[in-house]
C-alpha cells in the first residue's frame, strides 16, 4: 500500500496548493491522509474546506488542538468517518480518534493523538495508543498522526509505536524535520511540516507577529499570502509495517515575496 500523508494545511495558500498538487498526484496513492486542522484561516476546519479536500483525495483528514475553532466542526465530525479529531480527548467528545477503511488497496486505520506538553491539558496518549493497538490486533496497518509540540514527546511516541504500527508521523510544528527513519518497521518523521507559505511565521504573516512579540497593543494574526508549499511524506507499506519513508516539498508557482 502507497501513502500520502500531508502536513499541515495552513490557509486559503495552502488549501490551494494541496488541492493543486493532490490532482497531481492522487493517482499514485492508496491512501492519502491530510492534517486539516489550520485550513479555515489557521484555526480549525470549516465545513466548506474538508469538503474541498475530500474532493481533491483525501481519504481521512485529520485535526488537532484547534479541532473545535470552527463551530460546525463537531457536528461535521458526527456525519462522516473520513474525519477525525485526537483519541485522547475526553470520553463524550464528538467524533472518532481512530477510523478504519476499506479501500481498494485493503484494510487500514488511520488515528490521531495529541500531545501534553505546551498544550492544553489531555488524557494520556500512550495509554489511548495502547488500547487501539490491542483491540486493532496487527492484523492490517495502522497509520497514527502524532500532533504534538515537544520533539522529546513526538520521539517517545514515535518509539512508542515502533514494531506496532506502519507509521507515526508528526504534525503541529509547522517546519519539516530531516529525520525520517524506519524503527522496527514503523515509519516515523517527527514534523512532516506545514503546506501553505513557508515565508511567514508557521503559517502567518511574519510582520504581524514580529509586531506581537516587540509592540502593544498587537495586531490579530492573519495567514500569510503568496506562494505556498506543500509538505508531506509518502511512505510505502509491506502488509502491516513500513518499507520506505521519504520526505516531500512541493511548491507552486508564483511570486517567492509572501504578502
Ligand atoms: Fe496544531
């Protein structure tokens, strides 16, 4: 099985650079998971946008500590499975932490958690991985989206899962690590990185938050504009393990100056 897993979708630059290069390349994947959770302005994901990465491939978008910014989003997580949001939220919270699917290429889940350090406080992540490893069984892979700001507690996740699961890959931290390795068979990067414009302060304009950081009052944050990148990784399974991982950065076309 062929994966594509895309970091995460910053904005209006990055929806339309993932879109375009998804139509690109959809055809060459089995399964393509995408981290939607900064698609509407930064914060959460509208309606309107998971539909728009549905239609460009996405077979599972995934969330993260800005799942419920936009209010219909956990109405959208109790319509469709092709969604998900942390599996160490707390029990009662709308939607699904772990989908399975059954694609033409075979079974595969596809779960996501998020991390305790420099974030809200959460129910613990390696228990909740625990528990989806044993009931899942090994019997076809599991792909887990590892959102998380420490690189200590992306590593030990990672280590975690290495020998039971296909992949753990990181999202959050908006900048693509150079890191990427197969630990018993477990895929593992610890950012994948962010797709939308690289020339901005992970996604937003750079000048309106230098100005958060030197004046007061500030300026709200706005996403930056301009030419955008997507960044992801494609990993190749062999049954329920990794054979490879590598790395990807695509950029459009168009004017390097971000607006
Ligand atoms: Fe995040």
């Amino acid at each position: 099985m062929r994966v594509l897993f895309v970091g995460d979708v910053f904005g209006t630059p990055g929806l339309r650079a993932t879109r375009a290069y998804l139509r690109e390349v959809r055809d060459r994947f089995d399964l393509i998971v995408v981290n939607g959770e900064n698609a509407t302005g930064g914060f959460g994901l509208a309606r309107k946008h998971f539909q728009q990465l549905r239609d460009a491939g996405a077979d599972v978008v995934t969330l993260g500590n800005h799942s419920f910014d936009q209010p219909e989003t956990a109405e959208l997580l109790e319509e469709t499975r092709h969604l998900i949001r942390p599996l160490n939220y707390p029990p009662g919270t709308p939607g699904l932490g772990a989908v399975t699917l059954d694609l033409p290429a075979g079974r595969v889940t596809v779960a996501q958690v998020l991390g305790r350090i420099f974030l809200e406080p959460m129910d613990d992540p390696f228990r909740a991985l625990d528990d989806l490893v044993e009931a899942l069984g090994d019997e076809h892979p599991l792909i887990v989206d590892v959102h998380a700001e420490a690189t200590s507690e992306k590593k030990v996740l990672g280590w975690h899962l290495a020998g039971r699961a296909a992949a753990a890959i990181g999202t959050h931290t908006h900048v693509q690590t150079a890191d990427e390795t197969i630990q018993r068979g477990t895929a593992y990067l610890t950012d994948v990185g962010m797709s939308g414009v690289q020339a901005s302060s992970i996604g937003m304009r750079y000048d309106e938050v230098h100005a958060r950081f030197t004046r007061k009052p500030s300026p709200r944050w706005r996403p930056a504009q301009g030419r955008a990148t997507v960044c992801a990784a494609e990993i190749e399974l062999d049954g329920t393990r990794a054979r490879a991982i590598r790395r990807i950065q695509w950029t459009e076309e168009g004017d390097e100056e971000p607006r």
